[in-house]
C-alpha cells in the first residue's frame, strides 16, 4: 500500500512565474484598433484608385489624340472605317506594347475603360474618342477628346484638368 499522498498540481502562480499569453482585453483592443485603422483606410484607396484611372484615361485619350494627328499629317485625314486602331499603327503612332493591350479587349490599353473612335466620312476631317468606364460601383467618369486636344468630362462637357 502507498502511504505516500498525492501530490497536488502545480500553478505557475503558485511558484512564482508569470502567466504567459495575452488576455482577452488585449486581443480585444488590438483587433478593435486594427479595425478603426482599416475603417479609415479604405475610402481613401478607392479614391486613390479612381483617381488613378480617371487619370489614366485622360493620358490615354491624349495618346490617342496625338496619334490621330501622326497620322493626319502623314495622310491627310483622320482614321476611319472599322480598322481604325490597324491605322493608327501605320504611323507607328502606337507601341507594340500598347498594340498588344488593344487586341479588342475592353479595358486593355487604358484600364478600366473601354475606348470608341468616332470618325465620320470615307476621309474624316476630325475625331472624337471616348473613354466609357466599365468599372462598376467606382462612380468613374466618362471623358472624350475631339480634334482641339482637350479632354473634356462627358457629362459636364467642361475641359479636365489633372488632379
């Protein structure tokens, strides 16, 4: 028979130490103040970034622009017909790069917008191009550009200038 009694369990209080961990309030404030951080955080990306491609459209437009000019004064008229985009490459108005980000996806060559060329007539005597966003939920603008060069606010119809 063991006469010897049980020893009992031993607590870290009990010898001395310290407790190691984090309590619960502790988690509790680090995760509330890692959520106020985020809080304030997020608007200011998504207005970044719709700044980022309202301004990226408006470059992107004046490219365009600039390579309607290249080519209107190589041939005397402006883009036109279906293939406008092959024309403009004639002149190498347009990079390789670009060329292969314009491949008939929307959004490729100025991200986030979808482009349209409007040139009327068998030899135009001007263009008009538009930047339609298809970004949904970002509340981006349309712009466009006609033969003066000055990107101009779709709905508002009032030149644009960079933010």
């Amino acid at each position: 028979m063991n006469t010897k009694p049980e020893k009992e369990p031993v607590h870290p209080k009990d010898e001395g130490s310290e407790a190691k961990g984090y309590t619960m309030l502790e988690i509790m404030l680090a995760v509330g103040l890692i959520t106020l951080i985020a809080v304030m955080a997020i608007p200011n990306l998504q207005l970044a970034r719709r700044n980022a491609l309202e301004t990226g459209a408006i470059y992107g437009l004046k490219q365009i622009a600039e390579a309607e000019e290249m080519y209107f004064q190589s041939f005397g008229y402006y883009t036109s017909g279906h293939d406008q985009w092959h024309d403009l490459r004639k002149v190498d108005a347009i990079d390789a790069k670009g060329w292969n980000r314009l491949s008939g996806r929307r959004g490729k060559f100025i991200k986030g917008y979808s482009i349209q060329l409007v040139n009327l007539g068998e030899f135009p005597q001007n263009y008009s191009v538009y930047a339609w966003p298809i970004e949904h939920g970002m509340d981006l603008k349309t712009f466009f550009i006609v033969g003066d060069g000055i990107v101009r606010d779709a709905a508002e119809d009032e030149p644009i200038t960079i933010y």
